[in-house]
C-alpha cells in the first residue's frame, strides 16, 4: 500500500479565511517526522507556482510527490480551463507529480453552496473534462474527478453520472462521496477498475447527514469535527481496503481530515496528533 499525506490534514485548504494557515516547512517536516513517504502539494499558491521553487520547496523531506488537488471551472462555456492546467504540469515536469486531481470549481468562493448544472452545462464539463484528460496524458500525467461538496459533482447521483457517461476515472474520497449520499462500499464493488487514487477520510456520519438536508453548511461541520482520524469514524475502510486490493488496486491512499485551526500549535502537538493516529491505522488494515 502507498500512502501519502495533504496538506488539508494540517488545516491548509485554499478556501479564504479558513482558519490559520500553516506554513509548508512545518507540514512538509511533520509528515515525515510521523513516516509518511509521499505528499500532495496542497492548493494552489501554498507551495510556489513556478516550477524549480516549488521543487526546491518538496526536495528537502524525504516526500515524493503525489500530484494536486486541482480547483477548475470547467462547466461554463466562457471558461477555458486549460491553460491553468498548463501551467500546473510545467511545475510537475519539474518537480514531480503522477495525478491531477480535478474537482469541477462552482466559481464561488468556498463550498457552502452552489448551482446544479444543466444539459448544456454537463456537455461542456464533460467535453473540458476530455481535454484536459487527453492533455494530460500526453505529459505523463493522469487526469481525474474528485468528487467534492460544493462543486459541481457532488451528490450520489451525479458521481454516477460521471461514471457512466464519461470515461473519467475517480479520486475516491471516501469523505466527500459519503457527505453526497453515495455509498462508498459499493461504489466500489461496482466501479474498482475506474479509481486511480484514493483520498482516505473518515468521517461522523451524524453530522455529515445534516449536510444534505441543509441543516448544516460544510464549514459548520468542519469546525464541529465532522472529520475524524481513520478508524474513529463511520467508513468501513476495511472493507474498502479488502476489495480494492482483491480488485489489484495499486494506487495511492492519500490521508486527509478536513480541519481548520485557530492558531499555530506548540511544536510537537496539532493536527500531526490525528495525521499520525490515521497513518497508524490505514497500516493496519493494510498488514491484514
């Protein structure tokens, strides 16, 4: 099992004013200090955009790097989407990355709300979504959708959507998927073969419940602790874990928590307490 770590599992999230941002020093120290050997580089604009800074800013932890989460309006015909995807695989090319992680941006800030697409609107992500697929692939990089609240495929029936009328392949968040209503076990019983890369989150399923019905936004329930440490919440990640690898899946489990946090931490205490409890547990169920 290969196993990463983000950025977000540090409070680090590109939504404005979430929380006190920590700085990639101490995250990138952090994740190797518990053991972790891989890391996604976090929103765009923590670490540097321009190529050889970024890769001076990675090289020195001992982290090979993942690839990124990558924030892209994709459904608006006005839109082109591409060069930012450019510009993000120059700085791979130079400082490394196998995934583009792509979650289709809403254009609003944060993830609190968001429309719901239309045919037209489909056509044209689903067409943008090719592109950058294809463009992708000819620098060596695989393209695909993370399913994420607050974006344009968020819900249950829009993941599937995605699988049956597009060839895109998913980043399985276990989180994300389970807030839209989707059943994570299952979609994997039922799609193995269509998931590149793993974003492991668990989660408290009383909480992430009301999200759907509207009773809470998504960053009411990060500050309440909707996200927990692997193995504290409601995911069957043994499950998850048994069938992806029945199924030969090879790919990177990444951790994440979704958290925002106050202020800087005491060195040696903060989110490296629940990062590494996560990274203990996910290496447990893989030595079963």
């Amino acid at each position: 099992m290969r196993i990463a770590g983000a950025p977000i599992s540090w409070g680090v999230c590109e939504v404005p004013g979430w929380g006190h941002q920590l700085a990639p020093e101490r995250v990138l120290t952090e994740m190797a200090e518990i053991g972790l050997t891989a890391t996604e580089f976090g929103p765009q604009g923590w670490l540097p955009v321009e190529p050889a800074a970024r890769a001076a800013a990675v090289g020195g932890y001992g982290l090979t790097p993942v690839g990124a989460f990558f924030l892209a309006v994709m459904h608006d015909p006005q839109v082109d989407p591409l060069p930012a995807v450019e510009k993000e695989l120059d700085a791979f090319e130079v400082a490394g990355g196998e995934f583009l992680i792509l979650a289709c941006d809403s254009g609003r800030d944060g993830y609190d709300d968001r429309p719901v697409l239309d045919a037209d609107g489909w056509k044209t992500l689903f067409a943008n979504l090719e592109r950058i697929k294809e463009y992708a692939a000819g620098r060596g990089v695989t393209a695909c959708v993370h399913p994420h609240w607050g974006t344009m495929i968020q819900n249950a029936d829009e993941v599937e959507k995605l699988l049956v009328e597009s060839a895109m392949n998913l980043c399985l968040d276990t989180g994300h998927i389970s807030c839209g209503g989707a059943d994570v076990v299952d979609l994997v019983d039922r799609y193995p073969d269509r998931i590149d890369i793993v974003h492991a989150k668990d989660i408290r399923k009383d909480m992430t419940d009301k999200l759907l019905t509207g009773e809470i936004t998504w960053s009411q329930g990060v500050k309440a602790g909707m996200f927990v440490p692997i193995g504290q919440g409601d995911i069957d990640f043994a499950a998850i874990v048994r069938r992806l690898a029945d199924a030969g899946f090879d790919g990177y489990y990444v951790l994440e928590q979704d958290i925002m946090i106050d202020a800087e931490p005491a060195a040696g205490t903060g989110p490296i307490d629940d990062a590494r409890a996560s990274f203990e547990a996910l290496k447990a169920l893989a030595a079963r």
